[in-house]
C-alpha cells in the first residue's frame, strides 16, 4: 500500500465536527515505473515523489492540482537533480518535457530538471513546460536548454512563480508569458531569441540575472513592474534594451547594468505617464555602445518619472551618455553621479522636453553634460569645477563639463557637500577596497569611511553579539570614496559588528568589530 500523509485541506466548524482531506504521495520509481504513470494515478493535491535518475518521458499532466518534486536535496548549482529529458523518444522535435492539456488551479514543482537533448533541434513546438496554470510555482528548478522554458499559451491573469530557478542555454527564450504575472526570485536567466523573459503587469523580479544574447529584449514587462536587486549584462548587437517596460509604471531600484556592450538602452520605458515610475540607486557600468536609460511617453499623464541616486561610470556610447528624455515625458533627475563617460561631443544627459528638472547631481570629466533643445531647468548641480559648467554665452570662464544655451544651470554648486556621500572631485578613484571605522571604541558617534573602486549596490549594517541588526547605516550604490556617520546614543555599549555587504552577490565585503562606550 502506497505511503499516505494526512493533510488538513480545511476545517469546517459545525454541529457535525470537522471536514479533511487525504493527499497521497506517489514514488518513483520504487512504486511507479515511471513518472506518467504517477501522474495518471494522481488525484486532487497529490505529490509525486521522484528519486535521482534521468527519466526519458514526454509527460502530460492531470487535470487536478498536483505536486511534483525531486527527492533530493537541492545543491547551489543545482546539477544533482532528477532530470526529464525526451530527446530520445520518436519525433523528438514535437514534444515538451510537461505539457497541460487544459488549465488546472496549482502546480508545484520543485527539484527537478528539464532537458532536451540535440536530437530535439531544430524545432517548431516548446520543449520545458507549456499550457496554462492558475498558478505554477516552481522552486529549484533548472531548464537546460529546453527550446523555451516556460510557454503560456492560454488564459490571462495567470501566476507564475520562480524560487531559486536556472535558465540555461535556452535557444529562443526563458519564459514566454505575455499574458500572465510572473514572480521571481534568486533565478538565473539565459539564453537567445527575442526576449528572455516576457511578462505582464505585476510582474516582479528580486536578486534575479539575466545574461544572453538576444535580437530585442532580456526582461519585458507589459504594465507595472518591480525590479529589484537584479544583474544586467552581455553583449546583444542590435538588441533594443536590457529592460524594457511597456506601458510601464512602477520601481526599477539597486539593480546593476554592466560588462556589456551593443544594447541600444539598458533601461528602455515607454511609460504610461499617469502612474508614477520611479528608477533609483541602480548602477550603470562598463558598457558599450549603449545608453543606460530612455523614458518615452505613450500615454498622457503628469505624473513625473523618477531619475535618483543612480551611478554611472565607465561608459561609452555615441547616444546620450546617461539619460535620454523624449518629447513629453516629464521627469525629475535628482541625486545622480556621472563620471568621466565618453565621448566629450555627445550629451550625458540629453533632453528633447521642456518639463525636466534636474537637482543635486555630479557632472565630472564627461565633456558634454547636459543638452537639451527647450527650456531645462538644471539650477543647483556640481559640474566638476567651482566655476561652473562651461556655456559659451552664459558661462565662458566655467571650467567644468559644458551645458547648451536651453540649459538654466544658475546657480551652481561649489562642491559636492549637497548630496551625501558624494566622492570628492579632487581625490582619486581608489585602487582597492578598504574600511575605517573611527575612532574606535566610540561615544555614540563614529565616522566610516569606504574605499570602492568598483561600484556595486552596497548595504553597510551594524549588528550585535546576537547577530542582530540593530542600525542599517545604508543601502544603494556604492563607488569612490563613501563617507557615513554611525549615530549609536541609544545603544548600549558593548561590541558590535560592522558589515558591508554586497545585495547582489549576497556576500560580504567588508566587516570590523567596533566597540561603543559611554
């Protein structure tokens, strides 16, 4: 008699008592030979449990709800899963790894791989997952080489969630669900084709990378979207962005866009502009031939887009270095560091709207910092010089980065002490990382200082003994030379631990212990 597990589905209070359900596990293979054979077995709820081995099957699923799960534990790589693989079966090129016949409420899957062999290619049908699911939930999952990975074909609205998933080698796409919500964690996306990741509004994506070289976009949303803590990178000649939201609205925050080269934009927003977009404390880096940001209107709306706290370096492209700002599309650009970006002719900031704003940012070594054709307003920015930005009619003595006659740039900031944390014109980039903490031990006040030669998106927090976060002192980029105060009157004295960490990489980078006195 098969293993049985005593799940309570839902409790009814009545004059009768209590109403349960039963959920059976299924084994493969020490009770089914196969994993079909399970899944022509299962019922409501359901799980079907499947040892390590590579299964050659071609599966279809049931029409209940069901689990399907790896009986392994997981390792980071994921490399020691059962694997699906129907390579081998009879007109290979026709057939997925998982396919739903019709639509059912729940699919969990997890621990598993799916996989198609050369035999499989070349191809008109999908070769992961395809049909339609209320909500699929995949975690530990690794698609390797699968045509598609996931194709929805049926319904709108749907939920897609993906935990610690892998991508790899996918020749024509990762996940192809225009219509449906996809959530995303900790998952790896690569591979070619169109788009890697194609969603709808709602969608959301935390820790996420996305590397390939596909002919037009890594991530598209349709809609709303949160994109947080991801990584952007590879060479796509004649991609059109990295990101691209259409419609789009929502928060694009401490996500790095770097080591690529040949996108047109990293960030490419036509947006409806009646909802508020917001693209803050993300990093553009090492690219070439493409500007990191574009915002477009599509639809009427004064809402203005949100341009902060983001970083640029080391950048060459014969666009707009920066920011390019269309017709219509009110913005405000706030906070920004924009270093020595090539080549000197062309704009960092180019604007073709009269509703822009610029505040607070640091223009140093680009050449051309900001054009525009009609009235911008760009009063109480740093432009690399005490003097100002050079403009031959209004400022011809200024010697720091140039501005255009339609740029309103007085007046202008002497230094760089309005925007926290700015790295000093004067000082050199350092060459290796470092930390200071002093003095040491303190009295509720301590000065930390950082060395960053590289940027990255940063958390710098303070925990104690117990491991405990008890101050988050800050979260964002991180380049240059980084200066913060650490305010502990209302701590106890004792020792703490200070960290910087990477978010991204989900590694430190630094820590010292700091002992508080009173």
């Amino acid at each position: 008699m098969r293993a049985r597990e005593f799940l309570t589905i839902g409790v009814v209070l009545c004059t009768v008592g209590a109403r349960f359900a039963w959920s059976e596990i299924l084994r493969v293979p020490s009770e089914f030979s196969s994993i079909q054979s399970a899944l022509n077995s299962v019922q409501e709820d359901d799980t079907v449990l499947v040892s390590l081995g590579i299964y050659q099957e071609a599966l279809t699923a049931p029409l209940v709800s069901f689990s399907l799960l790896g009986d392994v534990l997981p390792d980071s790589t994921l490399s020691n899963l059962p694997v699906i693989d129907p390579s081998s079966l009879p007109h290979p090129g026709e057939l997925a790894c998982l396919t739903f016949v019709q639509s059912i409420p729940l699919c969990r899957i997890e621990r598993l791989t799916f996989r198609n062999g050369l035999e499989m290619y070349p191809r008109d049908e999908i070769g992961g997952i395809a049909g339609s699911v209320s909500h699929l939930a995949l975690k530990h999952a690794k698609f390797d080489s699968t045509y598609y990975g996931l194709a929805r074909v049926q319904g709108t609205g749907e939920l897609i969630e993906l935990d610690s998933c892998l991508f790899v080698n996918n020749p024509v796409g990762c996940v192809s669900t225009e219509e449906h919500r996809v959530v995303a964690r900790n998952s790896f996306f690569n591979g070619a084709g169109f788009t890697l990741v194609n969603c709808a509004s709602n969608s959301q994506f935390e820790r996420c990378r996305f590397s390939g070289a596909t002919s037009a976009y890594h991530l598209l949303i349709d809609g709303e979207a949160t994109v947080t803590q991801c990584d952007f990178s590879g060479n796509s000649p004649d991609v059109n962005a990295w990101l691209f939201l259409l419609n789009g609205s929502g928060l694009v925050a401490e996500n790095i866009f770097h080591n690529g080269q040949f996108a047109t934009f990293a960030v490419h927003v036509e947006r409806d502009c009646a909802f508020p977009l917001s693209i803050s404390g993300n990093i553009f880096s090492q690219l070439f031939d493409v500007t990191p940001i574009v915002i477009e209107c599509l639809s009427p709306g004064l809402v203005p887009a949100m341009v902060d706290s983001n970083i640029f370096t080391a950048i060459v492209t014969p666009r707009a270095k920066a920011v390019q700002i269309q017709p219509d599309a009110q913005t405000l650009i706030s906070g920004n560091r924009m270093i020595g970006l090539s080549p000197p002719d062309h704009a960092t900031i180019f604007s073709a709207c009269d509703s822009v704003v610029a505040r607070r940012n640091i223009f140093i070594g680009n050449g051309l910092a900001y054009q525009a054709f009609s009235y911008n307003d760009a009063r109480h920015n740093y432009w690399g010089d005490s003097t100002g930005p050079y403009n031959a009619l209004h400022n011809p003595q200024g010697h720091g980065d140039n501005v255009s006659d339609s740029v309103v740039f007085n007046p202008w900031y002497p230094d760089t002490s309005f925007l926290v944390n700015a790295a000093a014109p004067q000082v050199e980039l350092p060459t290796q990382f470092e930390l200071r903490a002093y003095p040491n031990p303190f009295n509720s006040t301590a000065r930390i200082e950082l060395d960053v030669p590289a940027p990255f998106i940063g958390e710098i927090t303070l925990t104690n003994l117990l491991g405990q976060t008890v101050r988050t002192i800050h979260r964002g980029p991180l380049y240059g030379r980084e200066t913060f105060t650490l305010q502990a009157h209302d701590l106890a004295s004792g020792l703490y631990f200070l960290y910087v960490r990477d978010v991204i990489k989900n590694t430190v980078a630094a820590s010292t212990k700091l002992l508080l006195l009173k």
